[in-house]
C-alpha cells in the first residue's frame, strides 16, 4: 500500500516538473520558444533531453513498480548483474555520449562567421546598462543604449565587451548566453527569424542592480529597421516648448553633460548613456522604468534609490522645477 502511495506521489511531482517548461514557453523571455536560429538549436537539445528524462524515469518507475509485487519471481545472480552492467554502466555511457556528441556538434552552427558584409554591433556591458554601437553607413558609429534594432531574417555578429566586471548576455529567444569580459571581445551569432519583441537580461551576476540590467530587442522588417537607425542617427533636435528648453539649459548648467553626450549640444560625456534620442526609447534605466516625464523626473532626483549602486548621482537638490523641465527635455527627445 504504501509503495503505491509513493509511486503516486512520484508520478503526480513528475507530471508537475514536466509541465512547467510548457507554462515557461508562454512567458515574454523564453527559450523554449525560440525566434532565433541559435536558440531554436538549443530549444531543440531541450526537448529531445526532456523527452528523453521522461522516457527514461518512466522506465525506472516501471522496474520499481515490478520490484514491489510480491508474486514476481526470484532473478538469478547472472541475470541480476547482467541488468546492472546494461542498465547501471552501458545504458549511462550510451545516453550522456550522444548528448555529448550532439552538443559539440551544435557549437559549430552557434560559433559560424557571418559573411564580411553582415551588420556587426557592438555592445558594452557597463554596472548596469548596456553601451551599443551601431554602424552608422559611414566609417564612424553611433553609440545607443540598452536596446537593439535588428532587421529579421539577417545575421548579425555582436561583438561583446565589458567596461568593468563581467556581465554576460542573454536573449533566450534568440540564443545562448555569451560572457562579456573585460579587456577581451566575445563573438555572439544572431540570426532572427521572426519579429517582434525579445526581453534579455545580464546573466552574470555584477553588482547591485544586476536584476536592473535589462535590454530589449526589437527584430523588424529590413526597411523598418532603417528608418530607426536613420531616426537615431539623426542628431537631437532643438525643442520648441518653453519649458523643455528651459530644461535644456538646465541640462547643461547643472553637469549633466559631463556624464551624458546629447549629439547637436555641447554635452559631450561619456561615462552614462547617450540621451540623443532617450525619449524615444523603449525603457529608461536598462528595463527598469518607462520614459515618460514623470518617471524622468523621478530618475533624475533619486537614480541611486531607485537602482543601487548605479553611477549616476541623486540630484533631489536641485529645484522640483529645474527637474521638471530637464524632464520634459528629455521626453520631448524623440
Ligand atoms: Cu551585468
């Protein structure tokens, strides 16, 4: 009685472990539901090892069940070892080669160069945001952050580094991970094969706000995908509203551009994110907050609060109406 008792608690705790990968499949950052050419190969070796976990724990349950009956028949000793060479050494060594085998040979595709003229972007891994360089047609680069761009049905060689510790990165949608050093540049294969948007998170653990470090990638069509690279080339624009230039000017009176480069000002800096076109950004703070004026002005008040250890100061000294209108400068920075 009691051995059937466990074998249904067993049975009902697998069905459980089972499913949850299913429920996870259904979540904005999955890799089990791939749109990428590198995170379909893995999402593959995932489900023919979950299949094959479940095949096998069936079948370790099975011989469990029959070793409980009371009316089997005794094994002899030859049998009894022969079952534990097949089952306990050459079934084992059968099951983790192949997976070994298969899995160096899934490197080849996820390591493969794209041709010289592929679109390479280069992404930075700073405490804690991401620095992106994109190609801007001519020899230089124009320099993004925490987001990417990408036409569907490309690929894309993203050339990863690190300022500081090191972070690693990761779209589980669109492939594995790829640690980003410092001092040294790691390669990272994209190849989108269906649009939309795609979360991706630091996987390595550097700091603080490590939860905080997020970036979006949104994959579009070819021509779409240019019209925003030519937006963010774009250098800012003047703002017209009066309250938005006064913002200006405090933006510039109060240091911000000794940190923040804004392209058509004379900020320059380059210790934060570039703000040429913040407003238009899909998050503030590397995912963590959304861009509107509000959550701007909350930012640059409290910035260390709302994201510890991030480096950038809290400028809460500042007059509420000082912050304010940066904040609408910065909004109206499309
Ligand atoms: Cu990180």
């Amino acid at each position: 009685m009691r051995q059937r008792l466990a074998v249904a608690v067993i049975c009902s705790t697998a069905v459980v472990l089972f499913s949850l990968p299913i429920i996870a499949a259904a979540l904005p950052q999955s890799t089990l539901h791939p749109a990428g050419r590198g995170a379909e190969l893995i999402a593959g070796l995932f489900w023919w090892m979950a299949g094959g976990a479940l095949l096998i724990w069936a079948l370790v349950i099975g011989i469990a069940w029959y070793a409980q009956r009371t009316d089997r028949q005794p094994w002899s000793t030859t049998a009894l070892r022969r079952f534990i060479i097949i089952g306990g050494a050459v079934f084992p060594t059968l099951v983790l080669t192949t997976l070994l085998v298969w899995g160096l040979w899934l490197l080849a595709p996820l390591r493969a160069e794209p041709g010289t003229d592929a679109l390479r972007i280069t992404v930075i891994g700073e405490q804690f945001w991401w620095r992106v360089r994109y190609p801007d047609g001519t020899d230089n680069q124009i320099e993004l952050a925490n987001e990417l761009w990408l036409p569907v049905n490309e690929p894309v060689e993203l050339l990863l580094q690190s300022r500081d510790v090191i972070h690693s990165f990761w779209v589980p949608a669109l492939a594995g991970k790829m640690d980003m050093i410092p001092g040294r540049t790691t390669r990272l294969l994209l190849e989108p094969n269906r649009t939309g948007s795609f979360r991706g998170a630091c996987a390595e653990y550097c700091g603080a706000s490590h939860t905080f470090m997020a970036l979006q990638v949104r994959v579009v069509e070819r021509l779409q995908y240019e019209a925003w690279l030519a937006a963010q080339r774009a250098p800012a624009m003047m703002p017209t509203d009066a309250l938005a230039l006064a913002g200006a000017n405090a933006f510039l009176r109060n240091g911000c551009g000794a940190c923040h480069t804004i392209r058509g000002t004379a900020a320059g800096g380059r210790v934060g994110p570039d703000l040429t076109h913040v407003g238009s950004r899909l998050s503030l703070a590397a995912g963590t907050l959304t861009t509107d004026s509000d959550t701007l002005a909350r930012w640059i008040s409290h910035a260390p609060t709302i994201k510890p250890d991030a480096r950038m100061p809290a400028f809460e000294v500042l007059p509420a109406a000082e912050i304010t209108a940066m904040a609408a400068y910065l909004e109206a920075l499309q």
